[in-house]
C-alpha cells in the first residue's frame, strides 16, 4: 500500500469540500480531495427544486471571490432565474470544481484512523496515506432522520425525501408528505405539480412562510447579513461564528433555534394554492394495510395512502459516518452526535476538521448553509498553514469576515 503523504486530505466534493480545497490550495498547501463532485446535490434532491438560499449567500467560497454565481452567469452568457434552480446550481458548482480544484478523485473514503503523528486514509480500492490532516467536509446524506414509527415498514410504502433525485414517479398516487419544513414543502408542491395525490402533513399550528421582509437596500442590509441565515437582525450575529460562540449557552441555542426553525419559502406560496395542508397534527399510529399505509392522526382521523415521504430533515451525528474508525469515534468529544470543535474546526483528535453541519454546534447555524464556506475555508486555511488563502477584491480574510458589517 502506498504511504503518499499530505498536509490536508479533504472528505468531500460539495461546496464545503470544493470551497476548503480551493483555499488550501491556494494557500500553498499539498492536498487530496476526494469524492464525486456535487453528488448530494445531483442524487438526493428533487429536479425541479429551487435553492431557498438567495443568489448573494449561494456563492461557494474561494480566495479571490472570482467563481462567484454571477461570473458563472457571466460565463455562459444567459441570465439564470431567481431563486436559482437546482439544475443551474450543480452546473455551477461543476463549473467551480474545473477552475479551483481540477483534482478531485473520485474514490470512496473507506477508513480513517489516527497514527501516532497523523492520520491514515485508506481508500475504497485499499491504497492508503498518511497525512497531517483530514478536513471531513462529507455532508449529511447518513444523516437522514427518519422517525421510529416507520422502521417496520419497506421502502416501497415509505422514503425519506433524500431518497429521490425525481419525484415523477409519484403522479397519480396517493402521498402523504410528513413534515413543515421547506424540504417538505417543495417536495409537496413537485408532487402536486407533477399530479400526485399529495397532502402534506405537518405538527406545527401554522405555516411559518420565510423571506417576507426586504433583503434590498438599506433596510435590507440593517436586517440581514449578506449570508441570509437567520431571521432579521439575529442573522448579523450568526454570521460571526467566532463570535456567537463567545456568547451565553442561552444566546447560542436561541440563535441556532431560530435560525433553523421550519419554513417554507413565500415564492412557494402561490404554487402550493389548492394543494391539501393539514397542519396541528401528529401521527399517533402507522400500519400497513395491503399494499398501502394507513395514517392515524391526533384528531381521531386517518388517511390512507400509496407512499409516505418523510421531509423530516437532518439529525447530526458523526458517529454514522462509516469510514471513522472505532477508535476515532471514541477519542472524538460529542455533544448531541456533534463533534466539539475548537478554532480551525478542529476536533479533539488532533489533525480531524469536520465542515458543514457537524460544525454547527461549535460554530452555529451559518456552517449549515452554503453561505457559510467562507467562514469554514478560510478559518481551516488558517489554522492549516498559519496564513489566509490570499487577498480578495474586497480584501476579505477570516477577522473581516467575522467583524465587517453588512
């Protein structure tokens, strides 16, 4: 087995994997990337979905600021839509992966263990290196939440919604979609539209709709931050990680809550017209009945249907990421099935970083959103080389990043 060395292995093709490759890079650092570019992205959400994220916080980050959504647009020479649909995002983030990282291969990570003075990366065809480093940037697809009361039950009757790249399928069935969030709302409205039976079920009282108040202008820049996650005002906060996390347990735990409360974006509002929505209730029973499920609801009604999709999220637990050794896992400092991190987004085992939605207890809400790779890139550049990645047009580097203003 090859003993290749490295200062950084990074776990992932995303915008997290392709934004910290792009700025080690640029920094001088020796890296490897691995993974299949935008997989998550192209394999696990529905065609026909729009990002929720604004144009100005779906930009995936890189040194210069120079692969920005508006220099693809540039590009190809053709406006894209607002909000951006998925297909253009995927073609962007291919189109971000040829100029910044051109090296990604595309092999599967089967285990990463500690050595006594590094970290050893063994492949899916058994090659293995060593490195100094290994930043985890491999998403949330084993992070499906999928409640308890649907384990008995085959997924012909019953999928979580990362389990569809197409929703077409479903025309003409009876679906229940479980869920209030905004996965769960725009995997309805496909379904709707592509003339499935579909009714969503959701526990909370009411529809929370997001994006009412301005982004533009002054007013809009004095509520949000560019980055946009967040409600007014909270969001200036949450796009200061290093600071946020400075703040009271209390402070931390409102920003993350309210930042990550469920709700559907309002431009889906008017495509969800005539659309059945039962809301303020909860499954109290789930059986199979045929080849069929039957829905018991809190209300003593019941439906029943040909699927049920469950838009029930993402629970973070790193423990499921199946190439961290046993060993890993029980040196790694937990909270909730986060890892703790300290700055650089490193872990307790010296030399891990982990980007992305594990991130987010240390560092809050942003490190969930796309928005968020310029805090993640540049604070592990730094912490990996001990410099930032280079000056941007706006002169961007990590302590601008987390005190400038909007």
């Amino acid at each position: 087995m090859n003993r290749a060395q490295s200062d950084v292995i990074v776990i992932g093709a995303g915008p997290y994997g392709l934004a910290a490759a792009a700025h080690l890079g640029a920094a001088g650092a020796n890296i490897r990337v691995f993974g299949s570019p935008m997989s998550f992205w192209m394999e696990q959400m529905p065609k026909g979905m729009l990002l929720r994220s604004p144009w100005g916080a779906s930009h995936i980050s890189d040194p210069k600021w120079a692969l920005t959504l508006d220099a693809f647009e540039h590009g190809k020479g053709a406006p894209l839509s607002r909000p951006v649909p998925l297909g253009d995002f995927i073609a962007y983030g291919h189109w971000f992966q040829q100029r910044a990282v051109p090296e990604v291969d595309p092999r599967r990570v089967e285990r990463v263990e500690a050595l006594g003075h590094g970290l050893r990366v063994t492949l899916e065809d058994g090659e293995s290196l060593d490195t100094r480093r290994v930043a985890v940037a491999a998403g949330i697809s084993p992070f499906a939440s999928r409640p308890a009361e649907f384990d008995d039950l085959p997924s012909d009757l019953v999928t979580h919604s990362s389990e569809h790249a197409d929703l077409a399928p479903f025309a003409g069935r009876r679906v229940a979609v479980v869920g209030g969030g905004q996965s769960a709302f725009e995997c309805a409205v496909l379904l709707y539209e592509q003339g499935a039976q579909v009714e969503l079920l959701m526990r909370a009282p009411h529809i929370r709709w997001v994006g009412r108040a301005t982004r533009k202008g002054l007013i809009g820049r004095l509520l949000f931050h560019r980055t946009d996650v967040g409600p007014a005002f909270v969001s200036h906060l949450v796009a200061r990680p290093t600071i946020l996390r400075l703040q009271p347990q209390f402070v931390q735990r409102q920003a993350l809550r309210r930042a990550l409360a469920p709700g559907a974006s309002l431009w889906l509002r008017p495509r969800s017209a005539g659309m059945p929505i039962t809301t303020g209730r909860r499954i109290t029973s789930v059986a199979r009945t045929g080849d069929r499920v039957r829905l018991g609801l809190d209300d003593a009604t019941s439906r029943e249907v040909d699927h049920v999709l469950l838009a029930t999220g993402y629970r973070v637990d790193v423990r499921r990421y199946p190439f961290l050794s046993p060993s890993i896992v029980e040196s790694l400092s937990f909270a909730d099935g986060y890892p703790v991190l300290r700055d650089g987004l490193e872990s307790s085992v010296d030399g891990l970083h982990f980007l992305g939605a594990p991130a987010a207890y240390s560092f809050g809400p942003l490190v969930r959103f796309v928005s968020g790779t310029e805090f993640a890139a540049r604070s592990l550049t730094r912490r990996v080389t001990g410099k930032r990645a280079g000056t941007t047009d706006r002169g961007r580097d990590d302590r601008a990043f987390e005190y400038r203003s909007a």
